[in-house]
C-alpha cells in the first residue's frame, strides 16, 4: 500500500501518530441499556484488533511514504549536488581550457612575433649585407677608376714627357748642326768650284736621314743597328772634318767645340732612340736589374734553407724509425724470445735483413699457434673474464658456479635400504628403476655441466 506525501495546499502536513490516529476516530458508542441478551463478549475484541491492525498499516504506509520521500529528496539533493559539481567541474574545466587556449594563443603570439622578429632580423642582415656588397662593389669600382685614371695620368706624363723629350732632341739636334755647317762649309769652300758647299749639308743630311730610318725601323720592329752604325758614322766624318779644318783655319776651340757639335746632336737623338727602343722592348733598367738580382739571391737562399730544414727533418725521422725498429726488436726479443729466434730464421731464409710484419705474423702463428695479439693465455684469461662476467648477470659468486651437483644424481632414485647388510654390496641399476628424464632436462643438465667444468678448469688455471 503506497500513498503520496501528505501535503496541503503545496505545504506539508505533520504525520500523525498512533495517538493521534487514535483521537480522530470516532468514538465507540456505549450499548444502551436494554433487556436485549447480552452481546457476544469476543466481537468488541475483534473490532478493536482489526482496527489497531489498521492503524498500524496506516502509520507504516506513512512511514514507508516519508522514507521514500526523504529517500527522493536525498537522491534530488544528490542529484542537484552532483549537478552542481558537474556544473562546477565543467566550469573549472572550461576555465582550464581556456587558461590553457590562452596560454597556447600567447606562445603562439609569441612564437610569431619572434619569428617575425628573426625574419626582420634576417631581412635587415640581409639588407646590410646587400648594401655592404654594394658599398664595396662601388668603392672598387671607383678604386678601379682611379687606378685607371692614374695610370692614364701616368701614361699621359709619359707621353708628354716623350714628347717633350723627342722635341728638344730634335731642337738639340738642329742646334749642333747649325754651329758645325760654318765651320764645314768654309773647309769645302772654293772660288773655282763653289758647289763644294753642298758637300756639309749632304752630309749632315744624310746623317739627318739615316737617323730617321733607324726611327721608322725602331716604330716597325726591324733591325736597326745598322741605320745607328751608318748614322755614327756619317756624325764622325763630320766631326773630324771640323776637327782637322778647325784647328787648321781657326783655333783649337773652334775645332773642338764644332766636332763636338757634330757628335752631340746624332748622339743626343740617339739616346732618344735608345730609350724608346728599351720601352718598347720591355728592357729592364739598371735599378730594375739590380732589383731583380736581390730578389733571385734571396730566393735561391730561402731555398736552399728550406732544402737543408727538410733534409735534417727527413734525418730526424729515419732516425726516429730506427730506433722505434730497435726499440721494438729489443721488446719482441724479451718477451718472445722463442718466436724472435724463428722470425730470425724465417727472415734470414727469406732473404729480409730486418723483421717485416708479415715474417712476425708467420713466426707466431708457428710457434704460439695463433696471430700477433693471441695466444693460450689470452685466451684462459678471456674466457675467465667471460665467465666473471657471466657470474656477475646471474647474480652468483664465480666459486658456486663449478660446485654444482651433477644433474645425474638426482632424488628420485630409490632409497638406499637402512638395514645392516654384511658387506657393502655396490647399489645395481635396471633399467626403468626410475622416472626418465624430460629430453629438455637432458640438454639443460648437459650445457650446465659443461659450463661448470670449463669455469673449473679457469678456476684451477687462475
């Protein structure tokens, strides 16, 4: 029997009690009086049983009723409070989420600020670098425009200088011949042949064009001593007639100074000559020579000291080869003195005067039986270490590993009988006396039983 709660008008109501049950009941009214036969004494004894029993399903309906209730509300409270702690947990949550979006907004605000930081930077470096490289290309280019005009400059003082040089040659030139023609003019004079006068300008300009073709073979790269030989030589015959005609009609400084005319001016255009036919044959001047011949000397010194360095260093190493050689026969010979006696042999054989590599190699693997680095008891003590090492990863001490019982003798055999016998009769066995063992017993039994005997056997060599 369910009922709801009670509840009046939304408000709740008070549960009445057994008592309070009891006083909203009517009231039993009182048998009147009468000469009727007296009612049966056990109905008003039903009547009130039926209705306590009533009144006791009633409050127990109420009571299960508020404890459902109470069960409801305690289940909505749970409810409302898990809501609540959801909502609440959610909205951590969520407040989490978005601390943490935040956060990862922020890094990433700041990753790319700092990444547009690098690539300004890097822009900006790049940007220096380029104007660095133009900077520098511009400087050169004018560096290299100078050089250019400087050696114009250079080439134009050159050339200004030869001109100037070529000019004063010639007015040089013109000069001697004026003050030398008197003087040969009046030694070829005569009344009766007055043609003779001819002879000095013949001369002179023979000398004159003789030297010009000396000029054209110099600018046209041909020989041109003997333009120079022939021009010399026409100078010379002019000179001595001055000289001789001088000193003959006039005085002796008239002689000298006219055959000194002669002579200056084809020399002093010779020189000029000389000098152009230099430059253009690249000829280096004396100062240039002398220059050159420093630097040979220093070279060819340098040279032959670092001739004499690499020497003493190639000495220094044959010596150091040798007596690391000796140095190592000597340990070979006292440690092994019996594989030393057979390389000798085997070298001597073989026509070597020194132990090579291969003659040890071979005298070893003779006598020890193994190679150079290998023998017995590099072997023993490998295998000891081996076995160290396996002791230590299996968490045991090296002596327990060779005191270990033979896997043959096992418990399962039948017990030696207690009884006294009257002589020691040695135990028989028949076969199927006792249980076989599983064939991977059998392998695992045997490889530990080898392994103990070869760590005895380290053992007792150790």
């Amino acid at each position: 029997m369910t009922t709801s709660p009670p509840q009046v008008n939304g408000h709740r109501s008070r549960i009445p009690v057994i008592t309070d049950w009891q006083t909203l009941l009517a009231p039993a009214e009182e048998p009147a009086v009468t000469t009727a036969p007296e009612p049966d004494p056990v109905a008003p004894a039903a009547d009130l049983v039926a209705q306590a029993k009533a009144d006791a399903i009633r409050t127990k309906a109420y009571a299960d009723a508020e404890e459902q209730r109470a069960r409801a509300e305690a289940e909505a409270e749970a409810l409302r409070i898990k809501a609540e702690g959801d909502a609440k947990a959610a909205e951590i949550k969520a407040a989490e989420e978005a601390r943490k979006l935040k956060l990862a907004n922020d890094k990433a605000q700041a990753r790319a600020v700092e990444e547009q930081a690098a690539r300004d930077a890097r822009i900006a470096e790049s940007e220096r670098k380029r104007a660095e490289a133009e900077r520098g290309q511009q400087e050169d280019e004018r560096a290299h425009w100078e050089q250019q005009q400087a050696a114009a400059a250079a080439e134009a003082d050159v050339a200004k200088a030869a001109k100037t040089w070529r000019r004063y040659a010639i007015f040089f030139y013109a000069v001697c011949a004026v003050v030398a023609l008197p003087v040969q003019i009046a030694a070829f004079w005569d009344r009766d042949a007055p043609w003779l006068v001819i002879a000095p300008l013949m001369l002179e300009g023979a000398a004159l064009v003789v030297t010009k073709g000396a000029a054209a073979a110099v600018a046209a790269g041909r020989p041109h001593w003997h333009y120079r030989t022939v021009a010399w030589a026409f100078a010379f015959i002019a000179a001595g007639i001055n000289l001789k005609h001088g000193l003959d009609a006039f005085d002796p400084a008239t002689a000298i100074g006219t055959a000194f005319a002669s002579l200056a001016g084809p020399g002093v255009w010779d020189l000029h000559e000389h000098g152009r036919i230099r430059r253009r044959d690249g000829v280096p001047t004396r100062r240039e020579r002398r220059a050159a011949k420093k630097t040979a000397e220093r070279e060819a010194a340098e040279q032959t000291q670092a001739r004499l360095v690499e020497a003493e260093r190639q000495a220094h190493l044959e010596n150091a080869a040798r007596n690391a050689a000796e140095r190592l026969d000597a340990d070979r010979k006292q440690m092994f003195p019996r594989v030393h006696e057979h390389a000798l042999k085997l070298a001597a054989d073989l026509g070597e005067t020194a132990i090579t590599p291969a003659i040890w190699k071979q005298a070893k693997l003779d006598v020890d039986g193994a190679l150079p680095g290998e023998s017995d008891e590099i072997l023993r003590m490998r295998n000891a270490a081996a076995a160290k090492v396996e002791a230590a990863r299996l968490n045991k001490p090296v002596s327990t590993l060779s005191k270990t019982t033979n896997a043959q003798r096992a418990a399962h055999l039948p017990p030696a009988s207690t009884k006294p016998r009257p002589k020691p009769i040695p135990p028989r066995r028949t076969r199927g006396d006792s249980t076989p063992f599983h064939p991977a017993a059998k392998r695992l039994a045997a490889d530990t039983a080898r392994r103990s005997m070869t760590v005895r056997i380290n053992a007792e060599e150790n």
